[in-house]
C-alpha cells in the first residue's frame, strides 16, 4: 500500500523531514473535526504525522500501515500512546468500528488494479458505521502532474534533524494508459545513494466517484485543492468527500 521506502528506516527518516505538516493535514483535521468525538481511522498512515494529531485532538484514532519501519517511527513520537496502531492492510480492519475514515498523502492511488481498489473500498464499508465518511486525497490526472517528475524539475536537497542534506530527484520510468512507474532516487552524504520505485494510478474525477458509488457511498464534494478550490481551477488535487449509505 504504501512506497517501498517506508520500508527502510533511512528513507523514513528521509521522508518525515521531506514531509512537514501542511495545508492538507490542516485539511483533514478540519474534516474530521466536523464529526465531534469521531473514532477516526487513518489508512495508510505511515510515520503517523497526522494520526498523532487527530488523537490531540480527542479523537479515538486508530492508524493502520503494512510498513514496519513507518509505523515504528510512528509510535516513537510524543503523543504516540494515544493512538491504537496496526501493522497491517485494510483487510486487519474491525467491523462497524469508525465514524471517520481517511487516506492522506495520495494513498488511494497506490491501488493501482481496479480489483484492489474495489477491495479497499469494500473493507472500508465494512469498518465505518452507516453514515459514517470517508475523505481522501488523489491527484488530478488533468494537471499531469507526473510530466514533472524529472531528474531537473523534481530535483530537491533534504536537510536531515542532523544538519545532513539528502540529494533527491524523481524520474518517471513508464506511463501505461493511467498508471504511472517512477523511481525516486536520493544521494547521502559521502554518495551512498538508495533507490525506491513505486506505480500509482490516476483515476480521473468520474472514475473515481464511480466506483464509490459502486461500493455504496454516497460522494459530497469533490475538491480541486486544499483550500476548497473547484475542481480544475490549478491545484492538481481532487480532494473526495464521501459518506457511507446509510
């Protein structure tokens, strides 16, 4: 579900000083907020920057990743202890258990088969409640967002807690219809450089409402952006907001 470099504890700590909080975490607290003492789920939440939040928060949270490395940078954090961590997929989900459900960080796009996707859906459905939401983030096809993801455009310097830089670039290896293969790669201090590969899906905004509907949510909005911008007006998201039939 979630890259292979989150597998490796190098990568992870790579990511979480790549990944600060943003507009989106600024975004889905706000959502989740709107159900008051919600017992929220965080899907694919890796080193748990926004899991750890929602629980400040007051919510009842539960953080579900299948990678090892993430998820124990995850529970080393302040504020750890008030969340409830599985290692695990969306199939280790309980049953009629959360009122809130959410994928951040383009999660939904790692399902990359429809069969997957489905999967997800479904056992997402099994572990909200009726009329339970369910938020998420993916990328706007539209923008070709991936046409950036070169050696030059992409290319970025990572200064790690100890004051190391971590030179980074991303480069597409193959687009095939709406899957796109990329590489990521990222230099150390000294040239020791790590590779990690990854394919994500773009479905477009129809697709993507579809298939909730086949999986029986009812869609709300659809955003363009983390400031609740419509959809195609330059911010490349498509920020979904969906409740669970009752």
């Amino acid at each position: 579900m979630r890259h292979g470099e989150f597998e490796d504890p190098r990568l992870v700590t790579v990511y979480d000083a790549e990944c600060p909080w943003g507009r989106d975490d600024d975004f889905f607290l706000a959502a989740v907020d709107e159900t008051p003492a919600a017992r929220v789920l965080d899907l694919g939440c890796g080193t748990g920057r926004l899991t750890i939040a929602v629980a400040a928060a007051g919510h009842p949270v539960t953080g579900v990743d299948p990678a090892r490395a993430s998820l124990a940078a995850a529970r080393a954090k302040p504020g750890a202890d008030r969340v409830t961590w599985i290692e695990g997929t969306s199939h280790a989900l309980p049953s009629g258990a959360f009122d809130v459900a959410v994928l951040t960080s383009h999660v939904a796009q790692i399902f990359v088969d429809d069969a997957e996707w489905t999967a997800t859906l479904a056992d997402l459905r099994r572990a909200l409640l009726p009329g339970g939401r369910l938020i998420f983030d993916a990328r706007d096809p539209a923008d070709r967002r991936w046409e950036r993801w070169n050696p030059v455009d992409s290319a970025r310097l990572i200064t790690l807690p100890d004051g190391r830089e971590v030179r980074a670039w991303t480069e597409v290896t193959s687009v095939v219809e709406s899957a796109v293969s990329f590489v990521h790669h990222y230099v150390f201090p000294g040239g020791d450089e790590l590779l990690s590969s990854a394919t994500l899906r773009f479905r477009t905004e129809r697709e993507l409402r579809d298939s909730l509907r086949a999986a029986g949510f009812t869609v709300d909005r659809v955003y363009g952006g983390w400031g609740r911008e419509p959809v195609g007006a330059g911010a490349g998201e498509l920020v979904v907001l969906a409740r669970l039939c009752a």
